[in-house]
C-alpha cells in the first residue's frame, strides 16, 4: 500500500475517483472529434469504431499508466482526414475544437451539479462518512481537471488540439513551415511535459487557473441556486 501510495499520483484510496474522471473526461473528448468528423463528412473515425461513449475503444494503456503515475498521459487520438471535408480548413477548426470545448461544458456541468447538491443542502445530510467523501473527492477532481483538459488542449504545440486549430487557421506558407518544423516542436512538448524545473512555468499554472476556474464556476453556480455563503 505504501509503495503504492508512492509511485501513484493519487493516494490509492482517491484512486477510483480520478479512474473515473478520466474515463468521462476522455471518452467524452474523444467522441466529440469523431462525431463532428462525422458530422462534417468525414466517416473514418465512425468506420473505426471510434464514434462512440465505449472507453474500452479510446483508451491507450500506456497512456493511461503514464497518467497514474507521472501526472500525463492519453487517449488514443481519434483519426480525422480533412480531405473529406467542404469547407477542410472551417470544419478541420470546429472539429480540433470539440474535444476541449466538450471538456469545458463537463467542467461547467459538474460545477453545476456539485453547487445544486451542496446549495440544496442534499450532501450535507448525507451522514455515512464515507459516501460524503467520495462526493467531495469525485467533484473536486473532476470539476478542475476538465478545466485543466481544455487548457491544456489549447497549447498550440502538436500533438495537441491547439496546434491543430493553429494549423488549420494560418495561410497555406506558413502551414508549410509548421509541417517542417513539427517533429522539433513535439519535441519541445515533451521537455515541457517531463521536465520538472519547466513544468514549474508551464503545466502548474494551467493548474491553478484550471483549479481557479473551477471554484469561480462553483461558486457563482452556488449563489445562484440559493447558498449561502459563510
């Protein structure tokens, strides 16, 4: 056990908790690029397999071992072919675009679900001490790492969401340096990623903001349906 509790990124206990998150958070994020590929004529995600809510199907082992354990990881990202849209560059943006949009709206429906439970005074009677911990421990993980998901994605470095959407916007020049320079460019994300010293700059204050969002979107959601405020 507390090996365990070493090497994993979560004490064991909170563990089902954030297997959870991430399984929602994943999926989600994932089905939304295949459904508006699909949405926007491009059926190779749909062919695959991979327009649908099953996490088995998104799911990369090894990403989600790196995820337990180092604090990152992935899914398996869903295969769009742009060619096979009217407008590649317009549809080639939404797309990029739905998976963090879709984990900004988990980010806001949990705050708005954890703020109506609290607000209505439903958690507070709950009176088994366990179950009132696994709500807390469930909503205070989900709520900011969906809102971590979105920013994140929105780095424009590949193989990120971000760089896609920066990808797809610049003019065609500028796309064909972009491509040249991609490798190098993974390459400076992974460093960003695994370097401790430049997480410190970088991953942690998306962090933050993600865990400063989340109150914010918590609070303003508790005040509305009637909390009050200590």
């Amino acid at each position: 056990m507390n090996f365990l509790d070493q090497v994993l990124v979560y004490p064991l206990q909170q563990l089902p908790f954030f297997l959870i998150t991430i399984v929602i958070a994943f999926t989600v994020h994932e089905f939304s690029h295949a459904y508006f590929a699909n949405k926007f004529g491009d059926p190779t995600a749909r062919l695959l397999g991979r327009m649908t809510l099953n996490p088995a199907v998104h799911f990369d082992l090894f990403g989600i071992i790196l995820l337990l354990i180092a604090g990152f990881g992935w899914a398996r990202p869903v295969p769009v072919n742009r060619d096979n849209f009217s407008r590649p560059r317009l549809m080639g943006v939404i797309v990029s675009a739905a998976g963090p949009v879709s984990n900004l709206l988990l980010g806001i429906l949990g705050a708005i679900i954890f703020a109506a439970l609290n607000a209505s005074g439903v958690i507070g009677s709950i009176n088994n001490v366990h179950l009132f911990q696994a709500v807390y421990w469930f909503f205070n993980m989900f709520i900011p790492f969906n809102f971590f998901l979105f920013l994140f994605n929105l780095i424009p470095l590949p193989p990120l969401d971000g760089y896609r959407i920066l990808e797809d916007m610049a003019p065609r020049s500028i796309r064909g340096r972009m491509q040249q320079y991609e490798q190098w460019a993974v390459f400076l994300f992974l460093l960003i990623i695994f370097i401790p010293g430049l997480q410190h700059y970088t991953v942690q204050p998306l962090n933050d903001w993600a865990m400063q969002i989340g109150k914010d979107f918590y609070l303003m959601f508790y005040k509305l349906f009637g909390g009050k405020l200590l």
